[in-house]
C-alpha cells in the first residue's frame, strides 16, 4: 500500500478541524479531483512544499508576488518594523508614507483609507459611495468578484463558480436586493439599469479586467462599419490595441470601449463607478486599469499586491467622497489593525521598487504578450478547442471553442478538461490555479526558459487525441 504524502496527511488532519481543510474555498483542490499540496516555502517563481516537491508557480498568492516570492526587500522592510513593534492602534509614519505614495501617483486618488483586505475595502467602499450619493442600489456583473460581503455574493465568480453554488446560503435576499445584476463587455445591460433606475444607483462596480471568471479583458472601441473593426476574440489578445485605444480616446469612435461606456454612463446618471482593482492594481501598470486603459474612475479598491503578501486593502478616490467617511464625515468605517506597521512596511516596500522602475511593468507586460501570444499559437496548431484570453501579466486558457467575453461564455469551459489539464501541469512540477475560473499571473522571477519549457509541456497536452476536433 502506498503510504500517504506529508501533504497528504497534513490535510486529513486539517479536515477535521478547518471546513473543507481549507482556510479559502478555492485552495481546496477539489474542483481538479486532487489533495492540496500543503506549502512550506517559496522563493522567487518556485514554491516547496512539505514533501520537498518544487513547483513552477503562477499563482503567486493570487496575485500580491509580481516580484517573485521572498523579494529580499519586502522581507528586510517587514524584519525590519517587526523589530519596532507589531502594531499600536494608534498613527504610524508608515500609513502617511503609504497614503501619499499611492496619492501622488495614482489618477483621481486624492485619499485614501487602508483596510486588511480586499473584501472589506470594497464593502467600505460601495459604503461610502451609498453614503455620498445618498443611493442605495449597486450595479454589479455576473462573474466579478468583489470580495464575500453579503451583498456581493451574487454571481460572483472564481470560488463560487467552481463549487457551482449560484449564490452563498446565509445572506438574507433583504442583503441583495438593491444588487442589480449587469453583463460584462455589454454596455446596453447597464444603460437598461439605469433607465429603470435613474436615479437609485449609488455606484457600477466592475473589475476593470474581469479576472475572477477566468481572464475576461473589457473590449476596446470600435469604428462602427470599418472593416478594420477588431472582432471580440481578436481584442482578447490585443495588448496594443487596448493601449492605444485608451490613447485615441477619442471622437471617430462610434462604439465606446466597456470601460469608458461605464464612466460615461455613470457621469450622465451621478453614480459614482468604482474600479475594483484588487487584482489588476499596481499589476497593469504602477496606475493599474486606469492608467492602463485611460479611463477615470470615482473610487478605487486595493488588495492583494499592495500588501506584498501581507493582509492588506486600500479603498480610495475624489476627495469630496473621502470626505464622507468616518471621522470627518458620516460613513462609519474602522479596523482595530487597519494600517498595521508591518503590513505597511511590506506594501511600502514592493510599491517603492514598483514605482522607482517602472521598466518592470513594461518587461511584465512583454513577458505576458509573448507568452499567452505563444499559449494562442499552440492552441491554433495543435487545433484544439481552447481560448486564450489574456491582458498585461494575467491570462488563462478556456477549454471551449467559444470566445471569451462574458459570464456566460466562460461557463461555456469544459472544467474536467480543465481539470485534466492542472493534473497534467501538477504533475510535471508546474502550479497554476486550482480553477477554471482563475487567472495565472506572471511575475518579475519568471525567466524565458522557464515559460518556455511550460510551452512545451501545454503542447503536448493538447496534442493529446481528447482534445483534436
Ligand atoms: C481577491 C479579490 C477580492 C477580495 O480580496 P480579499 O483580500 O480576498 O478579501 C476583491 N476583489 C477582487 C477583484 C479580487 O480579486
């Protein structure tokens, strides 16, 4: 009888005390039929895990080690603020720097309030945003996750998706129902909201590149009527189009992109639309989405990268919103550790070395073309039945030969296959998302062999008979 792994064991024993063994659904390998590998360390692209196996890692913590795992300067920041104490409750020098480097960098942030996560700084931030407009309901897309606040858990994504529970028993309907539900890259099921709803929608909150779906890029403008038009799938992987169509933003336009549509429906309606860029912040670029796609946004949210692998969130915007918020306005909102010193010390860290080269973002952004580009060629030669969507860094690959645009169309992925495919990479050393319905993100320590050598391991899977058509 083969004898069970250290992971193998560590996990029965955490069944038993942790529901599901896991501490967040999607660790849970159970989508993928498997026993999650329990972790002991990582360093650079690789993680260990406490068999001593080494694993090529692309999920980097689901996002916060764009530098690689143990960047020796955020782990000599926290080392250091350690040393001085773990946190007081009280105004630290760290949250002020932290505040004015993300306010003298990132457009229409003029304040900002720091939080332990990405879920409670866009529940304070559709708060704050209920609060200014003196508005209750909320405009959310199906397939966006913003966290697991009670009324965003509606057709909310990755985790929720793949255990194929539509919505989270124990949230009261009383909770969602001022939650109404748009289409993602369908400007038309927004401007239908608000027609019905002129003047009740507080805010339109969307993942400026839905990544909690699989990868799902909002679709740039189009010439209505020009032959030379992008097809939806052809602006999936159109990195330069995206860019230089947030350049032109522009008047021959007839179509508008998803994004700039959001910003004018919301200025032409007072609703305040909100960038929830837990994943795509600091990632696309240091200005994340906005910058990325030249599109303004009222208040943005933060996680994930901002605390370079520490329990961070940020929520921040105008300055007349900010002003709304506790103590010098009436939206109440507080954290007994929000601002720790630590966590500070390890944002401010990776932010700094974002900041000061911003090479980074262009060689990430390259790195990421030249891969899923190879990923999109792979999959036309080998003729199988896959999409590869991707934008800057973030990417993935659909099991369907359907385009990516929406909810529905990333549903129309065949997970088993899915499944077979993580099983595949697992087991050649290669750590990509539990998930259909997750991105894979690059990072700074992911050198060109590397990636490709996971080409060649992505090629022979496909070229497997299962997946010919
Ligand atoms: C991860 C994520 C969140 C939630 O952040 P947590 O830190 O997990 O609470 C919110 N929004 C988006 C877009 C995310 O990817």
């Amino acid at each position: 009888m083969k004898s069970m792994t250290k992971s193998e064991e560590l996990f029965e024993r955490a069944l038993k005390v942790i529901p599901g063994g896991v501490n967040s659904p999607v660790r849970a390998f159970g989508s993928v039929g498997q026993t999650p590998r329990m972790i002991a360390s990582a360093h650079g692209a690789y993680m260990t895990d406490e068999d001593g196996n080494r694993y090529l890692d692309f999920v980097g913590s689901w996002g916060p080690m764009i530098l690689g795992h143990d960047a020796p300067e955020v782990r000599e920041a926290v080392m250091k603020a350690c040393e001085d104490g773990l946190s007081f409750g009280a105004v630290t020098k760290r949250e002020v720097e932290m505040a004015e480097l993300i306010c003298g960098s990132i457009p229409n942030v003029e304040m900002v309030r720091m939080v332990n996560s990405g879920t409670e700084a866009v529940m304070s931030a559709i708060r704050a945003a209920r609060g200014y407009t003196g508005r209750d309901k909320i405009v959310k897309f199906m397939g966006c996750y913003h966290g697991h606040s009670d009324a965003l858990l509606v057709q909310a994504g990755s985790g929720v998706m793949t255990a194929g529970v539509p919505d989270s028993a124990g949230v009261p309907q009383s909770c969602t129902k001022d939650t109404l539900l748009a289409i993602y890259n369908d400007l038309a099921s927004v401007e239908r909201l608000f027609e019905e709803f002129p003047e009740e929608i507080a805010a339109v909150i969307v993942e400026p590149v839905g990544a909690n779906m699989g990868v799902v890029p909002p679709l740039p403008g189009r010439h209505l009527g020009s032959s030379a038009a992008p097809t939806a799938s052809e602006s999936l992987l159109a990195e330069d189009k995206n860019a230089s169509s947030a350049e032109q933003a522009d008047k021959e336009m007839t179509a508008p992109g998803f994004l700039e549509g959001l910003r004018s429906l919301c200025t032409k309606y007072g609703a305040v639309l909100i960038f929830d860029e837990v994943i795509t912040g600091f990632r696309l670029g240091f200005t994340g989405a906005q910058g990325y796609f030249g599109v303004d946004a009222d208040l943005v949210t933060y996680g994930k990268i901002i605390g370079a692998g520490m329990p961070v969130g940020a929520y921040g915007g105008k300055r007349e919103i900010m002003e709304r918020v506790a103590p010098v306005g009436p939206v109440y909102q507080a954290g007994t550790l929000s601002g720790n010193p630590v966590a500070m010390a390890a944002g401010l860290a990776q932010l700094t070395i974002l900041k000061e080269h911003p090479g980074i973002y262009d060689k990430l952004n390259k790195k990421g073309q030249w891969f899923y580009g190879s990923l999109k060629q792979i999959a036309e030669e080998t003729k199988a039945a896959v999409q590869v969507n991707s934008c800057g860094s973030l990417g993935c690959m659909f099991f369907t030969s359907e385009p990516v645009v929406d909810y529905a169309s990333a549903k129309t992925s065949d997970t088993a296959q899915y499944a077979e495919y993580f099983r595949h990479m697992l087991s050649n050393h290669i750590y990509i998302a539990p998930s259909q319905f997750e991105a894979m993100f690059l990072s700074v320590a992911h050198t060109r062999e590397e990636l490709a050598d996971v080409l060649v391991l992505v090629r022979d899977f496909l070229n497997n008979d299962l997946f010919m058509q």
